[in-house]
C-alpha cells in the first residue's frame, strides 16, 4: 500500500519595486493567497521576513499521485514567473512519500 506524497517547492524572490516593509508585505499577502485560491495549496512566507526587497515563500501540496503533483507545481512555478513585482532568484522542489 502506498501513501500520500508531499510536494514542496521553496521560491527565493527578489522583489525590485518596494520601498518599505509594508509595501513588501502587500506583493508577498496578494501573491501567496493568489496561490492558495487558485491552486489549493498551503504557502508560507519562510525566509528573508526582515528585507524590503527578498523574500523566500514555500508552496505544499499533497496528493496520490507525483505525475499529478508536479503539474500542479509547474503550474505554481508558472503563476509565480507571471506575478511582475517579484523576481525568481532560485527554487527549489522537492517530492517526499512514506519512508
């Protein structure tokens, strides 16, 4: 019997626009709960909570199948790359099962 797998990808963003801590709170608040309504997935701001312009943000989901995982975090990755106050510096994804 198998169980669920976990996909979690880290995003490193830079975000050039912002001024202040507030302004960076608004891009990173629009953008993770643009995530969770379109996608249904979990996100957390997880790095880099004291920088104006960097930010690190972690998406999960969870589900049977890992041909089914990654096209949902494909389409994440896509959605992010699309956002234009934020710029991709890196990421990360990994897929976790039962040991």
């Amino acid at each position: 019997m198998s169980g669920p797998l976990v996909a979690v990808e880290r995003f490193d963003l830079r975000i050039p626009g912002v001024t202040s801590l507030k302004e960076k709170r608004h891009v990173v608040k629009t953008l993770t709960g643009s995530l969770r309504a379109k996608f249904n997935v979990s996100v957390a701001e997880v790095d880099h909570q004291d920088l104006w312009q960097r930010t690190a943000i972690a998406v999960s989901a969870v589900g049977a199948e890992g041909y089914h995982l990654r096209k949902v975090m494909h389409e994440v990755e896509r959605h992010v790359e699309r956002w234009f106050e934020v710029e991709i510096i890196d990421r990360e994804l990994s897929l976790l099962g039962p040991e």
